[in-house]
C-alpha cells in the first residue's frame, strides 16, 4: 500500500485528514509490518518517520545545493569531475543541475533517453499525497498520444488528456478496483498488482498488455533486473514503471513507498533516470542500477488489499485485517508492451 505521504505508517495520528477509518486501516498495515520484520529477511533499509529535522535536511538538499545529490551533503565540483572521470555513478544524480542533463543526450545510445521527452507529453505532478500510482499511470497514457485513444475528460473537452481523476471514473477501475464513490473519496495508496490493473483497465483493449514484476532479492538478481528494464526503456512502444522504497533508493526519509516512470537509461552511468511524480519534492534523478534494485526489492507490507466497505474504526485490529485482506508481498515495476 503505497502512497508516499510524508509521515510514514508509524505516524497516523497526522493522517486524521483522512478519516478515522484510514488512521485505522494505517493502524493495522504497522501492526502486520512488525509481524513481517521477523520473517527470515529483512527489507531493504526503510525511510525514517517524519521530522521537521529532515524537512530542512531536504529543503537545503535541493534548494541550497542543488547542484549535488542529497546523498552527498559536502560534495561540489569535485564529486562531478571525479564522476565524469570515472564514468559510473554510485550516488544520486538530481536532475536540477546541467551535467545531469547533459546525461541524456552524451549517452551514445540514440533510444536510451526517448521516454523522457515521451512523458513531457502528460507528465504531472500527484494531485495529492497518495496518487502517485494514479499519477504514474496517467503519464504513461500520455506519453502515449497517438497510439492509444485517450480518456476525455470534460474540463478538457474537446481534447483528450488522461488526468488522474479521469482514470478512476474508467468502469473497469470501479468495478475491479477502487470505486471511488463508494469509498468516499478514502484512497489509500495501491500495491504493485493493484497499479497495474488500472493500467491493463485502460491498455489491454488497445493492444497492449501489462506485467507486474516482483523483485524479491532472494530469488532473482541485480543483472536480470536492469536487463529486464533497460529493454523495456529501449523499446520505442514500451514503457515502465517502478515501485520502490525511498530509503531503499538512499532518498533520504521525506516518503516511504513510491511509483513513478522511469524516463531514460545511461549506459555509461548505469543508471535510470526516474521521473518522480512528486514533483513539489523531488526533481527527476538518475538512480545507479544497485540502488534501483535495493528500493524495488523492498518489502510493501500492505501491497495486497482490497477496497470496500469502509471499516468502522471502532473495530477491532482483527477485524480491520480482514475486511482490507491486507497482505505483504515485494515491491517491483511493471512493464507495457505492444502485444502485436
């Protein structure tokens, strides 16, 4: 159940805003993670609870230094010549500064960056604090104009557009999904099979079909997985998606699980450029392939559930488990391809 509020499960008293039966559900989601912690492997480091400590941390990271990565609070000039000599990136590379942008057209591959001026198409910001699958798959709808017939929506009649609202008003959505009148307006993030449902409500009719990949570390590995993603990003027809843990990625603690495309490929960096659908909070950045594989290998402790009826929050733990059927399962990314 991923939505990438700032304040982490632990903190639910700040998600009042929500509604009683979301602080509740909250409630049951950390109950079934320290349940998890005890499994025989631990997930990939997790982001830390909210802090005004770490807000500041963040504003300065991006505002005050915006010329290096988060992960590096001292590095200048120096950290970018020693990267362009060595040629691999080990850190985050934020895509507010130029040679990050220079990325993308000294690559050497013609089609590694092509996603990312794909996306300018349709790429928007989360309208709120949970959408980030909503938003994610609304980017990739857009980036596809002209191949795809897109959702209308009225605000924007006569021109089609995939907006985020539009997406859960589909019938399919409603129906198998998330109903959003029936859950009043209640969202609570999406797991990985949930997102791609929503995409397949919209695609598998027009040609394409979408896979959710799980990556569980124990069972598969950091070459299969960059293999798997760069030929998706390679693929003109193609695009993905990634699930991911903030602090798996080395993001710092400013949101825990996260959607969002990705972009690009540098095969010199080995890294993929992820466009963070939380634009208010982070520009896009080039991700090394190893910390990609540690966020996308995390545990989502709630990533399988089902929305409806509202539980009543004066239920017991017990009870709140079983009316959300909430179940852990890994993070990881999903694929959409031409099926023709």
């Amino acid at each position: 159940m991923d939505d990438d509020t700032a304040f982490g499960l632990q903190d639910s008293k700040k998600a009042t805003s929500r509604g009683k039966a979301v602080v509740a559900a909250f409630t049951v989601i950390a109950l079934v993670g320290v349940v998890s912690t005890n499994s025989s492997r631990s997930p990939a480091k997790a982001t830390a609870p909210y802090t005004a400590e770490s807000y500041d941390s963040w504003e300065a990271a991006i505002f005050e230094r915006g010329m290096t990565s988060l992960s590096l609070p001292n590095a200048g000039s120096s950290f970018l010549k020693d990267l362009e000599h060595e040629g691999t990136l080990d850190k985050l590379l934020y895509l507010n500064h130029t040679y990050a942008f220079d990325q993308l057209k000294t690559d050497g591959k013609e089609s590694s960056a092509q996603d990312f001026y794909y996306y300018q198409q349709g790429w928007e910001a989360q309208i709120n604090q949970a959408y980030c699958p909503v938003a994610s798959s609304a980017a990739v709808l857009n980036s596809l104009r002209g191949k795809i017939t897109l959702p209308q929506d009225k605000i924007y009649t006569p021109f089609p557009w995939a907006t985020q609202n539009q997406l859960l008003l589909n019938e399919c959505v409603r129906e198998n999904i998330y109903d959003i009148d029936k859950m009043e307006h209640n969202f609570w993030g999406m797991g990985l099979n949930m997102a791609s449902e929503v995409l397949k409500c919209h695609l598998e009719d027009q040609g394409y079909t979408v896979e959710a990949h799980h990556v569980n570390p124990d069972t598969t590995t950091k070459e299969k997985v960059r293999q798997a993603i760069q030929d998706a990003v390679l693929d003109p027809e193609a695009r993905v998606l990634i699930n991911y843990d903030r602090g798996g990625i080395s993001q710092g603690n400013m949101g825990h699980g996260h959607f969002s495309p990705i972009g690009a490929y540098n095969h010199k960096l080995d890294a993929f450029l992820v466009m963070d659908v939380a634009k208010y909070k982070y520009p896009p950045v080039w991700v090394p392939t190893a910390n990609l594989f540690s966020g996308i290998g995390s545990l989502d402790f709630c990533a399988d559930f089902k929305y409806g009826p509202l539980p009543d929050p004066s239920s017991s733990l017990e009870e709140l488990a079983l009316v959300i059927g909430c179940q852990p399962n890994y993070r990881g990314f999903i694929t959409i391809k031409r099926s023709d």
